[in-house]
C-alpha cells in the first residue's frame, strides 16, 4: 500500500453560509459519506489558504556546504496572536491575497512585508493542513536561499504587525527551542524541522515552486 493522502472529493450535496468574516467563513456541508447512510452535516471555518516562508543562510564565516544545522540560521518573526493571547515566535508567513493567487508570489510578498528580505533561490519544503477537522486551510511552506535586503520602499506595518520583530537563529537554537515547549506555532514546527532534515540532505530532492498540492484553492467552495 501506498503511503500517499488521496483528494477523494465527496460530493457536497448542499452548502449553507452560517456566517461570513472579514478573512474566514464559518459554513455547514451535507454530504453523504457513504452511499448506504443518510446525509451528514459537517461545519467548518473556510479558509482562503496560507503560505510560510523558511528563509534561511549560512552563519557568519560558515561554509555555505556545510549539513551542520549550527552553522544555518533562519529567520523567525514575534507577533502577537490574539486568539491564544500570546507572542509567539514564527516564520513569516500570510493568507493568500485571493482565491486562487500564485502561492509564490504570496510567499514573495510575505517575506518582502514582514522582513523587507528577497531571496534568489525557492523551492517547496512541505504542505500542509493546519486543522483538517475543522478548516480548509491549507499551507505550503517554502524553503528561500540566498536571502538579500529587498530593493525600494519598505513595507509599511500596521495592527499586529506593526510591532512584530525579527530576529535569526540558528537550526540548532530552534529545534532546541521547539522540542523544549518554547515555541508553538504550527507552521514554524514546520518549517523549522523539514528545513534541517532537507539541510541534511544537502537541499536535494526538494519540489518545483509550482509542484500541485492535493487541493487546489480553486477547488474549496468558499
């Protein structure tokens, strides 16, 4: 057997709007699982999608060859997130502009916004649904090398982000930081791990930026 999540697409038989927000939905679903039983419900937030960057460079006077995960930084942003009353220390990262939006150049634009950074180099590191019970979001984090200061006018911030702060650590400082109960943003668990376990492959074998991922946005009825 295959070892390989499959996009079934059960039929929606009906789809209701409970409530509409600035940024996510709250809907219900009918469907039927099974041909032989009734019609279920099922509720969940809609959600456009997201992108995460893990931007990363040799330390200081490392060689740029090197697999050890001390001689890698990434970078990591502090912003403060309401829903847990809590800064919590993550990899930029953002929505999709709109339905259907080049997840490339949404991570482009995240990473030039929150860290007024370029990269030269991306590839695809993983994907993921953040809480597949309960929301359609769906996120791919992308692996950026070659990282420069962006060119022309910065990014202005506001609201959350407007105190967000920026910092490099190195792989080994947040892996530490990760399994030691310091850090819990699920998209930087992310980043972070598949980011050293790629480092040790030499960043070989890494997906295309325009690899598919197993639903298009296109495809989720919002």
């Amino acid at each position: 057997m295959e070892l390989r999540d499959e996009n079934y697409g059960i039929p929606v038989e009906e789809h209701q709007l409970i409530y509409q927000g600035k940024v996510f939905d709250f809907v219900t679903d009918s469907v039927r699982l099974h041909v032989d039983e009734p019609v279920v419900q099922r509720d969940y937030l809609s959600h456009p999608g997201a992108v995460a960057i893990a931007a990363v460079r040799p330390v200081s006077g490392a060689d740029s060859s090197s697999r050890e995960i001390s001689d890698w930084e990434i970078l990591l942003v502090r912003q403060y997130r309401h829903p847990v009353r809590a800064f919590l220390w993550e990899v930029p990262a953002g929505l999709l502009g709109h339905q259907g939006e080049d997840r490339l150049e949404a991570a482009q634009r995240e990473l030039w916004e929150e860290a007024n950074l370029e990269a030269e180099t991306w590839q695809v590191l993983v994907d993921f649904f953040t809480s597949p019970g309960g929301s359609s979001e769906h996120l791919r984090v992308f692996l950026a090398r070659e990282v420069s200061p962006a060119t022309g006018k910065r990014f202005e911030a506001s609201e959350e982000e407007h105190d967000m702060v920026t910092a490099w650590f190195t792989l080994e400082q947040a892996r530490d930081a990760l399994l030691s109960g310091k850090m819990h943003n699920p998209s930087a668990m992310a980043a972070i791990l598949s980011a050293i376990e790629s480092l040790r492959n030499g960043w070989q074998g890494l997906r295309e930026t325009d690899s598919p991922f197993i639903t298009d946005p296109l495809e989720i009825e919002r």
